[in-house]
C-alpha cells in the first residue's frame, strides 16, 4: 500500500473526488457540505467530481457521477436514504475517474465508498457527522 501512495501530486490542480452517501437531490446538511466544497475547490483551480447516489432519477449533472439506487432505512431511531450496496458497475467506473485525493463523508453506510478504499491507491480522508447521545434540548 504504501509504494501505491508514493506518486508525486500537484498541489497547484488537485483532482478531488467527494462521496456523498445521500442523494444530491434531496436536501440535507452532508450533501449542502459536498456542493459547496466542490464549489469552492472548483474556484481554487482543482477539479471536484461528486459521487452520490440516486434517489429517483439518474439524471447526469455536471460533475456529479450517480453510484446506486438509495433506499430508506430505519438506524436507530431515524430514517436514512442511502444505497449501502454497491452497483455492479462501481469498479469500473470508480477506475475512470481521475483522482489524487478521494474525500468521504460517512463512509460506514455508502458501499461505494468502501469500494473506492479498497481499489484505490490514493489519498483518502473521511468525516463523519453522526451524534448519538440524547441531548437536552433535542430529547422530549
């Protein structure tokens, strides 16, 4: 692993791929996060692809590449839309898109973010936004 992450980058113009495991087309917090790092990535003079998946169209947007059907599931308490299973075709398409740094937001629950771990010989930095403790002013 560590002789795949020895390849020289150019600062100057970084190709910077961000993982949303939410849709883009629904609103939330993680995916206003990914628009406007792309946004301001793109004003920095580096290249911003976003990977989500899709919810009810698999419409192509500029810059945006759709990974899998999301779905909605009950975690603890709350609802989730995400695609935790991975298209069949994620391999390959994760290959085509050029890339030095790869930037996941809750990784945990997108299948394509795992793939993309595991395939690829280049910088990877996760975040993760979830809070799990009840809170006085968010609990009845």
């Amino acid at each position: 692993m560590a002789e795949r992450l020895q390849k020289p980058i150019n600062s100057e113009s970084l190709r910077i791929t961000l993982f949303s495991p939410y849709p883009m087309e629904r609103h939330g917090g993680v995916q206003e996060n990914v628009r406007h790092l792309a946004k301001n990535y793109k004003e920095l003079g580096h290249t911003a692809t976003i990977i989500a998946p899709y919810s009810q169209t698999n419409e192509i947007e500029n810059g945006l590449v759709h990974l899998g059907l999301s779905h909605s599931f009950k975690i603890k308490g709350t609802s989730v839309e995400t695609a935790i299973l991975p298209d069949s075709n994620t391999l390959a398409v994760l290959k085509q898109i050029p890339t030095d740094i790869m930037a996941h937001n809750e990784a945990e629950i997108y299948g394509v973010s795992h793939v993309a771990h595991w395939m690829s010989g280049v910088y990877h930095f996760d975040t993760f936004h979830s809070y799990n403790e009840p809170h006085w002013k968010y609990t009845p």
